[in-house]
C-alpha cells in the first residue's frame, strides 16, 4: 500500500510541475509587447536585493544545501556554491524566452561547442532541464554576444560572459545540483 501511495503523490507532484510551467510559459508569451525587456548587447546586470543594500549579489534564501548551482529568475543571476554555503562565482545573465519552473534540478548533459537555438555559435553548454521540448541550460556566445530575443521563438539558451561560462563549465559537471528559484 505504502508502494501506491508514493506513486500517487509522485504522479501528482510531476501534474503539478508541469501545470506550473505551462501557466508560466502561458502568462509569458501573453506579457503586453510594451512590458517586455528587451535583451542589450552584454548580460543584463542584477537587479539590487531588496532585502539588503549591502550585499546585493547575496545568495537568495532557501536556494538549497552543498554544492550547487543556483539560478533566479528574478534577479537573472547565478551563484556557483561550494560546500558550507560558500559563494564561490555570482555574475548576472541574460534569460532565454522559456524559464524553468522554480524548483531543484541537476546537470543533464553538456557540450563543448554548439550552434545556439538563435543560430549563434556558444560553448560550454550546460544543460540541466526541459520545458515543452525546449533545452534549457547555461552556454557562452563564443564571439561574447547576448542574445537578441525574440518573444515568439522559443529559446532556452540562458547567456552568460565567455569567463562566467567557462567558470560554470568547470563547476557544473554531469549531475551537479541546479536550484532555481523565483
């Protein structure tokens, strides 16, 4: 019995993080055209934490435990975290059309060198989850360009610094924690 119950609440737990992502991509692509953010030439700069004027890169509360990679969506920012909370690399990002859903994943697979969704050549691709069909994951524009977004392509390239990406490439192997939250 003990056996069915899990799978229950696991088949409802996986319902309910697929509704998450389906409303999320939904209220996305309904943002009014004069609400948008335009993606600039370099990844966009993080956004002062409220919470705190001294340490505005600080590592987002409840953002997990031990060595992980940590992702917000609100502040586009990434934080590389060694063991014992210690902040190893914080950089800001420039997001892709399609977010993952809050919530704790691990690294899936990488490549060295690739052609991004936008037709751009990127390396040190770290892919770590799916929306829908769309990779979602850390890459590098080899020729250090940000993305130009379109709102009605669906990317999940999320850019980062040629040097941030080669830092997350050494820190984010195969099966290292991604946290992201809001």
């Amino acid at each position: 019995m003990a056996g069915t119950s899990s799978m229950i609440v696991a088949g409802l737990a996986a319902a309910a993080l697929a509704t998450v992502g389906y409303l999320g991509h939904r209220a996305a692509e309904t943002v009014p055209p004069d609400l948008r953010r335009q993606a600039s030439g370099s990844p966009a700069p993080a956004p002062k934490a409220p919470r705190s004027s001294e340490r505005p890169a600080a590592l987002p509360p409840r953002s997990g435990l031990g060595q992980r990679v940590v992702y917000s969506l609100r502040r586009d920012r990434v934080w590389l975290v060694d063991r014992g909370d210690k902040v190893r690399r914080t950089f800001g990002v420039s997001p892709s059309t399609v977010d993952p859903a809050p919530g704790t994943y691990r690294v899936t697979s990488r490549s060295g060198k690739v052609t991004g969704s936008d037709g751009v050549p990127v390396e040190h691709v770290v892919r770590f989850a799916s929306v829908e069909g769309t990779a979602i994951g850390f890459s590098s524009a080899v020729d250090g360009s940000a993305p130009v977004l379109d709102p009605q392509e669906r990317t999940g390239g999320i850019r980062e610094t040629r040097a941030d990406g080669t830092a997350m490439w050494k820190f984010a192997t195969i099966g290292r924690t991604v946290v992201v939250v809001p």
